[in-house]
C-alpha cells in the first residue's frame, strides 16, 4: 500500500468528483469543428467559474481541454464524466448554468444536453 493510500479514509474514491472536457479542435480543412464556435472562450470561462465557486481540486471538480470528440455536428460541446452527459451550448450563459448546475448541484441541465444520435 502506498503512504497516501495508508492515509486515504476511501482509496477507491475518484480523484474528481466530476470531470469536464471541451473539446477545442480546429480543422484547417473547413470542416465544421468546435473552436469556430468560441469553445477556448468557454473552456476558459467554465475553469474561472469553477475556481471562483470554489470546486476546483481534488475530490471536487476538473475542467480539460480535449481534442476531437467527434461529436462535430453538434458544435461546441463538452462532456461530463463520470456521469457521461455531453453538452452542447450557445453562450457563457450556458457554461454558468452547466457549472452551478450539473458540476456544483448535479443536476443535468436537460435543455443543453446533445442529442444522443449526433455525431460528425
């Protein structure tokens, strides 16, 4: 065993409660792709929301850059794991609801989910 699990209450605990990726790939071939639609700007907003609230670190929450998630069509979008819930989303608006919401209260914001059946 090591010494942080000799001292870890529940070593079996996820490191992050929950964890969010935006996907920030840029096509140079004119194919549509999330960083046309502000996803840097988001991704940075989403990660000052989550340090400003106080959820950020161990045991709380991550906000990641991700490269293709080949969801394309639905542009931007995010997921949210562990729970698996892809985002799409119009504005930082949308993130702030995304972060009080879902990362801090766990509630899906049903209204920006993806649906299930977009891809690329």
């Amino acid at each position: 065993m090591t010494d942080a699990a000799a001292h870890d209450p529940n070593p079996t605990a996820p490191y992050y409660r929950r964890h969010i990726f935006f996907c920030l790939n840029q096509r140079d071939n004119g194919q549509a792709c999330c960083a046309q639609h502000a996803a840097q700007a988001a991704f940075e907003h989403c990660k000052a929301q989550v340090r400003a609230l106080g959820l950020a670190g161990p045991g709380q929450v991550r906000v990641n850059k991700a490269g293709c998630l080949d969801r394309c069509a639905g542009g931007p979008v995010a997921v949210v794991y562990p729970e698996g819930v892809w985002y799409t989303y119009v504005d930082l608006a949308d993130i702030d609801e995304i972060v009080t919401s879902h990362l801090r209260d766990g509630v899906v914001v049903e209204r920006l989910c993806l649906p299930p059946d977009v891809g690329r």
